[in-house]
C-alpha cells in the first residue's frame, strides 16, 4: 500500500482544546490504513458554560477538516451532546453535514447506537464530571429510555485533568461502584482514559462495558465501511462492524 496515509479511511476528529487522551489512543488502536486528522475548539472555561461557543467554533474546525478530503468528521465531546440532548444533537449534526458535504457523527449518538447495539438498558454510569454535568448525564440517558442502576462520577473540577487519571484508578473506581443489578457499564468522557480497563472489567464483572471512546470509534469505523475487529478494548470493537 505504499506509505499514503488513510486508504481504508480519512477521519476527522473535532476536540476540545483540552483533551488529550483521543489522538493518541485512536492512533494507537484503529486499524491499519485508518488516518485521523484533528482540529480543535477552545475551552476557556468548561464544557458547562462554553458549550454554545464551542458548537459554533465546531462549524469552523468542520469546514477546516473538508479541506483535508476526509472520509466522515466525529464531533468528540460527550458533554456538548448532553447539553444539547438527543434531537439538538442530530440537528446540530446534520447542519454541520449538510454545510461540509462531509458525513458527521458526534459521542453522543455513537454511544447510543452503541448501548442499544449491545442491548443494554440498565447501567452503572461513571464520569469524571463534576456533579452538575453528571446530574444532566443521567437525565439524559433517562430522557432517552434508560434506567440508571447506579451513577457515580469522580468530580473532577477541570476538564484538562480528566485525562491525567490513570487507568488503573478508573478500573478501581468502577469497580468500586458496580451493581449486580446493571446489564452493563458505560464509562463517560472523551478526556478519560478508560479504554484500558474496559477488557478487565468485562471479565471481572461479567457485564458488557462501553465508553465514550469504544463507542465513538465503533461508529467511525462503521461509518467509513471498515468491518475489522479491534480486540482488546471490549466486545462492541471485538465485533468488528
């Protein structure tokens, strides 16, 4: 295939100014022929007070990626998409899409497919939020037909320090706050670097676990037609499309 980047696929990413767990994680794990381009909005503050400037920031940093010819563009922040809700979401979406040309999927409705792919209704929510992003998280999976067993977030003040948790304290964390009574995990943030714990977690549990990121690129690639599994972050990936 010679050294040209992205022939099974060109994705463009739009992120926070402040994450740092995305780019290098999606690197590391997509599959081979697999290309990201990312382009950024600023948080001055947090995603709570922000979210309008950065959903019109979004607009610029998509029209940006067309430029570079990619394949779809993932919006990849999860607290926008809960603030916005499900058909704020969908239709702050499809303008963007319909402005670029360009297929467009947010974490929002990544996660969702996602849980209903694996048939799960009955969760065990965990987030780094603090407690007035996670309250509107919880309404949010309410709001679209979900029971939330349990919930528990680490109330984390900045987003920037989200992803200098370490795995091995997102496992012990979720671990702590699992019920028996859940189908299932999901995992919050797209700044929180949960995807390591996922595949110890679902032997340790039993249950299927999903995060903002296994969900998001599960979508990116079954968006740009790539059917290969990716083993070792959960059974959604280990599926393949």
């Amino acid at each position: 295939m010679g050294d040209r980047f992205g022939w099974r696929g060109k994705v463009g990413l739009i992120l926070p100014s402040v994450q740092t767990v995305t780019e290098p994680l999606f690197y590391r794990i997509a599959p081979q022929g697999v290309a990201f381009y990312t382009s950024r909005v600023l948080i001055r503050g947090n995603v709570m007070s922000d979210h309008a400037d950065m959903e019109r920031e979004a607009f610029r940093a998509a029209k940006e990626l067309a430029t570079a010819g990619v394949d779809c563009i993932a919006y990849c922040c999860t607290g926008s998409g809960i603030l916005l809700g499900m058909e704020g979401d969908r239709t702050f979406c499809l303008k963007m899409e319909k402005e670029t040309g360009i297929p467009i999927l947010s974490s929002l409705s990544a996660m969702i497919e996602g849980l209903e792919t694996m048939g799960l209704k009955k969760l065990v929510l965990i987030s780094p939020y603090r407690d007035e992003m996670h309250h509107a998280e919880e309404n949010f999976f309410r709001d679209n037909g979900f029971e939330i067993v349990k919930s528990q977030s680490m109330r984390i003040e900045s987003g920037s320090k989200y992803g200098l948790v370490p795995p091995e304290e997102i496992y012990r964390f979720c671990h702590q706050h699992w019920d028996e009574r859940a189908e299932g995990l999901f995992i919050s943030c797209m700044n929180f670097n949960a995807m390591p714990c996922i595949d110890p977690l679902e032997r340790d549990l039993g249950k299927p676990v999903l995060s903002s990121h296994s969900a998001t690129l599960w979508k990116i690639l079954k968006m740009i037609h790539v059917g290969e599994a990716v083993p070792g972050f959960g059974n959604l990936l280990a599926k393949g499309r």
